[in-house]
C-alpha cells in the first residue's frame, strides 16, 4: 500500500470513487413532464369524417377513438410495457371528461393527459397554445405519496391530439410568449404544420413533429414521439421514429410517412 500525503492510495481511491459518484448524482437530470390534451372524437360537434357511433361519442371517452379505444392515448399508454398509468380522475375541470396521470418506467419523466369533451375541442386547442406559450402553470398530485407535478404551462413537452379545429374556426387571438423557457410541441391533427405554425410560433414552443396531411391521430405515433424525446433522440430520429409508427399501423409505406410528418419550422 503506497502512502501519498499522509493518505493510502485506497483510501484515495475510495475519496475518488465517492467525489465521483457525488457529482454524477448532482448531474442527474431533473423531473420531466409531458401534458397531451386530446380532443375526443364527435360526429356530431367535428367536422372530422364519422366514424362508428360508440367511437365518435364525445361525450364517452371510455370507447373513443382517441381515448379509450385500443389505439386511443389512455388504454395504449396504459397497455405498454415502458408506461405505468398511476391514476385517473374524473371532470379535473367543466371541460375535461378525465385526466390520467403516467409514469415512465425507466426515468424521472411523468406524462398527465386530458381527454376534452368532443363538444370542447376549441378549448383543448387554446389550452395547448396557452401552454405552449408557457402560460398558468398549474400542479397536479400525481401518485399515492402525494408528489405534485406541473403541467398546462410549466410542461416540458406538450402534445395536441384529434381533430384539426383550427380547419373549422379561427383562433381568436395569437398566444403570447410568457417566459424564456423551452418547450417542445407535438401536434397530431390533419396538416396541423399549416393551421397551428402562426401561434405556435407566437407562443414560443419548438414543433417536434407535425403533421403535412391528414392523418389518424392514434397514440402510436404520439408515445413513439415522446419515447424518443426521453432519450434525448435528434429532431430527425423523433421524425423517424414517428414514421415507422405509423407506417406499422396504417400500412401506408414508410416514405409515405416521412412526408406525412415534419419536425422544426
């Protein structure tokens, strides 16, 4: 055992070993938070093309299409192997039929997702500008031990998901930007590049990926999207990885896809 400055060179290497496991643990990255707002499908209050009855109920989100329906955000999420669903809660607010709370797996990152009354879409779309611009941060208690989160516009990622509205209406005006802060946005909607880049763009938030064409605006593409945000993928992977989603689901051919979807302005 070699003696350096009064200290043994193991005990140096433990102090080392110590210093070093100290720092990694105050660079670990903190707490992340995706808020998705999903506008169920409506036959009756959107102008999307009908699907059957049970799916196109907007004021059932158990069967809808976008919700509780085998492709919807809530029972696809809940069924994969990389989410945990915490809890579900229902009418959080007038507009919203009910909001479950998601943990990931692997990392310290929490998805809280919002399911709007079909007839409320125009306000699930000026929710998601609101909190893209990084507008109201609001908590949410997120599991048992009572641990709060921050969603709306204290979000990390914020994801729109049904029907492209602003097809039908106009907003009535432009976002404003609230803070220096980043937030990426994911828009699932039919060509929601042309409809949603002027806001999104007053409100500050970066387009992760959207949409050139109409699509389906199923939970595939979405958690395909956001798993490759968590590990810190490039804008091209994200694109890529939301291309093959939904080329596995929609049988649609891969190069089909990568036009359907763009990342960035």
């Amino acid at each position: 055992m070699i003696r350096i400055g009064g200290l043994s060179r193991t005990l140096v290497t433990v102090l080392s070993g110590a210093a070093i496991g100290s720092l990694a643990w105050s660079q670990d990255p903190p707490p992340r938070t995706v808020h998705v707002f999903v506008a169920v499908a409506d036959n009756q209050h959107q102008g999307i093309v009908p699907v059957p009855a049970r799916l196109g109920n907007g004021d059932d989100p158990g069967h809808n299409l976008y919700w509780g329906s085998a492709y919807g955000v809530k029972t696809f999420f809940a069924r994969s192997a990389e989410w945990a669903l915490m809890n579900c809660s229902a009418k959080p607010k007038p507009e919203v039929l009910e909001r479950c709370v998601f943990k990931h797996r692997k990392t310290d990152t929490d998805m809280v997702a919002d399911a709007y009354r079909g007839s409320e879409i125009r306000a699930a779309i000026l929710d998601f500008f609101d909190a893209a611009a990084g507008d109201s941060p609001k908590t949410v208690v997120a599991r048992p031990s009572g641990e709060r989160l921050t969603i709306h516009g204290g979000a990390n990622l914020v994801a729109y998901v049904g029907h492209d509205g602003l097809m039908d209406v106009r907003l009535p005006l432009m976002p404003e930007k609230k803070n220096e802060n980043r937030r990426d946005a994911i828009i699932l909607a039919c060509a929601s590049k042309q409809y949603f880049a002027e806001a999104l763009r007053a409100g500050g938030a970066y387009p992760l990926l959207w949409t050139t064409n109409l699509m389906a605006p199923e939970a595939y593409t979405l958690k395909s999207a956001i798993d490759g945000w968590i590990v810190g993928e490039n804008n091209e992977q994200i694109h890529d990885r939301a291309a093959r989603a939904y080329d596995k689901y929609q049988k649609c051919g891969l190069h089909a896809a990568h036009r359907l979807f763009a990342t960035g302005w």
